[in-house]
C-alpha cells in the first residue's frame, strides 16, 4: 500500500496518524490475547493454570531491609529510601542524628 503522503494535507495527515495509533493498539491487544492464550495452554500442558502460576503468589517487589529505627518504638523504622517518616524528622528536630537511629 502506497500513499502519497506529500499530497495529504495536515488534517488529513493528523487523521492519518490517530488512524494508525488505533490500528497499533488493536494489534498489540490482539497479540496479547494471542501470547496469554498460548502461554494458558502451555500451563494447562504441565497441569496448571496461569492464575497458579502468576496470581496471587507471585513475587513482590522488596520494600528494603530498614536501616533506622525509632528508639522510642522499635516498630516504626525506615529503610532510608523515599521520604522521611514523621517520628524520624521530629527526633532529628530534637537534634539527634541518623547515626543515633541506625539498626
């Protein structure tokens, strides 16, 4: 299929273009359903189901090993990634140091 993009005006073009992004998007659903459909049938092969295989049991990403602790409660610790809790700030405000909550 040939078309003659220079004689397409920009209208036409831009119509072109969402015409093209839908027709993508199709094809890549269909070639999931296509991929989970095969993968379901290989699964079924050994005796399980994908829902086995990659449901509820699959692995979870880390959260992190905490670094801090609170001295005042032991439970509340922070891996030192992502912000600050409150009860870490508030004894650095008190003037404290992270080396004094360190695990």
């Amino acid at each position: 299929m040939d078309i003659d993009l220079e004689k397409l005006s920009r209208e036409d073009l831009e119509q072109l273009k969402k015409d093209v992004d839908k027709a993508l998007k199709s094809v890549d659903a269909r070639r999931k359903a296509e991929a989970k459909r095969a993968a379901d049938h290989a699964a079924r092969e050994f005796g399980f189901s994908l829902e086995e295989l990659y449901g509820a049991n699959a692995p979870k990403a880390s959260k992190g090993v905490p670094k801090y602790a609170n001295p005042a409660d032991a439970s509340q610790t922070w891996t030192g990634r992502g912000r600050k809790p409150k009860w870490l700030n508030e004894a650095l405000a008190a003037g404290k140091s992270l080396d004094d909550m360190k695990i």
